[in-house]
C-alpha cells in the first residue's frame, strides 16, 4: 500500500518526461511539491509548484517522474496529471500513479531557501596537528600540554561571519566577504528554531564552490557539503526544512 509508504506531508520532486537535458551539463526543470492528501487508491493531491513566488501550472495530461522524500528514504514513480484546481486560495492538482513505487538510491536532499546568519571558522592543517597530538598525548611533559591546548584554543577563536541563503541536508550555500578554496573545510555554528525551540547545530563542512557575486564584487557565494554530519543531525535539519516549507504553503508562498 503506497500510503504505508509514502506520507501526507512529504516532499515530491518532480520532473517532466520527454524532456532532456538541453546542453552538457544542464539539467532538466525541476518542480517541488508536496502530498497533501489521498484522493483514491492511486491518485493523489498535490500542491502546485512555485518558482520566484508565482504558480508554475503544470498541464493536465503531462506524465511526470516523481520522487518521494519520505522519513524512510527517497521512492520513486511516474504519474499523469490528471486535474487541477484552486481549495482555499491554494491551487492544486491530482496525480495518477502510473508505475509502482521504488526505492530510490539518489543521494539529494531537498533545499530550501532560507535566511540565517551564522558564525564560521577555518578547519586548517594547524588545528588537524594539533588534535592529534592532543589525541595520542605526545608531550614531554604536562607544561608542554597546556602550551598545545592554549595554541589550539587560540587557533579555534578565529570566527567569520556568514549569512545562509539556503540549507538542506546535505548542505549549504552562504555569502561572506572571504573566498574560500574548494576542498578546504569549515567549522559552523548554525541557529535552528523549531517549534519555539532554539538549537546551535555546530556542523563541519567542506567547500564544493566559492565564486564573486555578480553584482557585489567584494562578496562570495560559497557552496558547503556536510561531513562528519550524523544521522540525527541530518534528520533534524530535514524536519526544519519541511517544517518551514509547510508554513510558507499555509501562506501561500510556496
């Protein structure tokens, strides 16, 4: 039974069939939406995609491949719009399903957009040392020790300022004044309220990009992958993203 699998409330990506890649490197139109409710066994009502605040009306009698993000991992199917219409100033569509559900292995994570202001320090070959040394306790003797753990503390206090503009499970993309070389790693401490509940979730990272805005040549766009991240961490910043998301459809901003 697919809704012992897939939930009301989960996040659908989906994307055109028939329609391919227009150049290397380029990437069919993607659509996010979410299941709101089961209408039949096989058909389902979803919310109609938004891009830049306007409804992308998706054409009765297209077929789409979806994917499903749902707490027990990604499934995918194809379905065929087969209405639409407008509840409560939110405009919606019904979906057949015209394939069974699989198990999808595709490692992506829905992002959001999002503004958070953060805190974030440089990972640099300095602090791996000394860690290790902290690690395997290679000192002569306890004086030596201290002199490691006040340099490394010293090393730990360098902290930048970052604005996020959006977040996912897998990662982030921020602005700042600092370029940052791609494979080089970060340290940050980023603020997540969820459900009038604040949390500093202090996450490592690794740089993916880090390019000049276009119209603020002093400021960088940096793209960040998590590493290190555990599982609950993940599950965390997943449950805000959809919680975010869910508000912003309430609103109709999404």
């Amino acid at each position: 039974m697919k809704d012992q699998i897939i939930n009301i409330g989960d996040k659908v990506e989906m994307y055109k069939i028939g329609v391919l890649s227009e150049g290397e490197g380029q990437v069919r139109r993607q659509y996010i939406s979410q299941l709101l409710e089961y209408v039949e066994m096989d058909k389902i009502k979803l919310a109609m995609p938004m891009e830049g605040g306007r409804i992308v009306p998706l054409t009765v009698g297209d077929f789409y491949e979806v994917c499903f993000y749902t707490s027990n991992g990604l499934y995918q199917s194809s379905v065929e719009i087969v209405d639409r219409y407008k509840e409560d100033n939110i405009y919606l569509m019904i979906a057949e399903f015209t394939s069974d559900l699989e198990k999808c292995q595709r490692r992506q994570y829905y992002r959001l957009e999002h503004i958070i202001d953060i805190n974030y320090r440089d990972y640099s070959k300095e602090e791996e040392i000394l860690e290790r040394r902290l690690k395997v306790n290679d000192f002569a003797n306890e004086e030596a020790r201290a002199s490691c753990i006040k340099i490394l503390n010293e090393v730990r206090s360098k902290w930048h300022m970052a604005t996020i503009t959006d977040i996912s499970g897998g990662g982030v993309r921020f602005n700042t004044s600092r370029e940052h070389k791609i494979g080089s790693l970060l340290y940050m401490n980023i603020p997540i309220v969820q459900n009038g509940i604040s949390r500093m979730f202090e996450l490592k990272g690794e740089v993916v990009s880090s390019n000049v805005l276009a119209k603020r040549t002093d400021y960088y766009e940096t793209r960040i992958k998590f590493v290190d991240i555990d599982r609950d961490e993940r599950e965390e910043i997943v449950k805000f993203i959809f919680a975010q998301e869910r508000k912003m459809l309430r609103k109709g901003m999404v």
